[in-house]
C-alpha cells in the first residue's frame, strides 16, 4: 500500500525517520520529486536503484543542508574562492567535485567524483535537518526517461509502492512554473581545469558566470571529455 501523508512538521518528522532507518521516501523538492536515503547506507542505496530499474550510469547527488558542509566532503580545487559556495548556494545547482569521503562506492557508481546539491528551503532540506545527516537524491521515476519533470502523479505511478514514504505537496513544485527547458538542477561540473556546464536547468547560468567567468558553456566539449576520462578509467580497471 502506498503510504501518501500531508506536508506537515510531523510528516517532516516521519520522514527523518524512515531515512535514519535506512528506508526511502519520496519527497517535493525547489525542482520536481525526488527520491532520497541515507547517504551513507549502503543497502538503502542499494534499494533506490532497485526502484528506479536503473542500469545506466547515474549516481546519486549528495544532498546538504548547509553550504559550509561540502567541503568536508569533497576536494575544492584551488583556483575556487573560499566565499564561493555561499556566493553559489542556496539553490537549485548541483556541483560536481572529486571526492574525499567514505561513501559506499555504489553511491557514485564506483567513481571517485561526487555532486553535491544545497538546494535551500524545501521539504528536503527540512528532512536533512531533521535527519541530522546528508541524504542521497535522484529524480523520482523509472530510470532512462531523459530530464522530463516528475510530480507527485509520475513519483506514485512509476516508483510509489517501493517506497516507505511519500509527501504530498499540497501543490506545484517551484520548478513546475519555472521557464527553464529542464526543471530539475542545473549542474556543473568542478573536476577539470575549469568549471564546465554540464546541464542548464531551473538555476541561471548567468549567476554562475558571475562567481565564475571562465565557466565553459560548451555542455557537447565537456561531454566529449568526460567520456575521455570515463574510457581511461574503464581501461585501467580492464588491464588491473
């Protein structure tokens, strides 16, 4: 049976819970719904890709509560400000980084570069709080669906009885009346040289640019160039 409840303080309650607990809930984010756990369990990873029949690559983004955290979590590079992350965040922005915690590698895929989202107030964030540790996240739906925007409708339909708990909105996500033709994070990517665009979505990529001017829009170059990195690191682990 699908266990649907009311936002609510005790539904946000409920759901710290569950992901203590190393179940999984469906919860309303700034974007669209999303799917999270316990970031640092593994079975609980384990079941999300299970519910999301996920065989392509398609880690988890590491979701924090407060931009401060990240960098106990990831390696900064050293041409990135230290005021950057508060310039940048909170908000609807994904930034990839290598790295430098002990998450089971199923969270990553088996990659040694982690996403990391602060998205702001939200229901997520409120049950991250209330959690009192970072969770996994991915868009609520089948996997292989490209970026199409998930409501609670699509989260029931394609994933809703493999999960523990769901949130009801009550109404549209902030990304259902954004312009943007993705409505889910924009990401980029901090692994490189640069900084590289890897998806335009809900946050601007002009207050990007503002932080970072070098910031290389060019999302078919940086894929060309992640796939380069993807064949040296599969090449490696052929010839181990």
């Amino acid at each position: 049976m699908v266990n649907i409840v009311k936002l609510s303080a005790g539904a946000i309650d409920e759901a710290a819970e569950v992901i203590r607990a190393g179940g999984l809930v469906i919860t309303p984010t700034r974007t669209q719904y999303n799917l999270i756990c316990d970031a640092f369990n593994a079975d609980a990873i384990q079941r999300v890709f299970d519910v999301k029949k996920r065989t392509k690559f398609g880690p988890l983004t590491f979701s924090i509560a407060n931009p401060a955290e990240a960098a106990r979590h990831v390696v900064v590079p050293d041409w990135v400000a230290p005021d950057a992350f508060v310039r940048l965040w909170p908000g609807e922005l994904t930034l990839i980084f290598d790295k430098a915690c002990d998450l089971p590698p199923a969270f990553t895929m088996g990659y040694d570069t982690l996403g990391v989202a602060c998205q702001g107030a939200s229901p997520l964030e409120d049950i991250i709080r209330a959690a009192g540790r970072p969770v996994g996240a991915t868009s609520a739906n089948i996997s292989g669906q490209g970026d199409i925007f998930v409501d609670l409708d699509k989260a029931v339909a394609d994933i809703g009885d493999g999960v523990d708990l769901i949130i009801d909105l009550g109404g549209d996500t902030p990304g259902a009346t954004s312009d943007s033709a993705v409505k889910a994070n924009t990401i980029v990517d901090f692994t490189f040289e640069r900084p590289y665009l890897v998806r335009a979505g809900v946050y601007p990529v002009s207050r990007i640019q503002e932080v970072f001017p070098n910031l290389d829009t060019d999302t078919e170059a940086y894929k060309q160039r992640l796939m380069q990195r993807v064949n040296e690191v599969r090449g490696r682990a052929a010839s181990a």
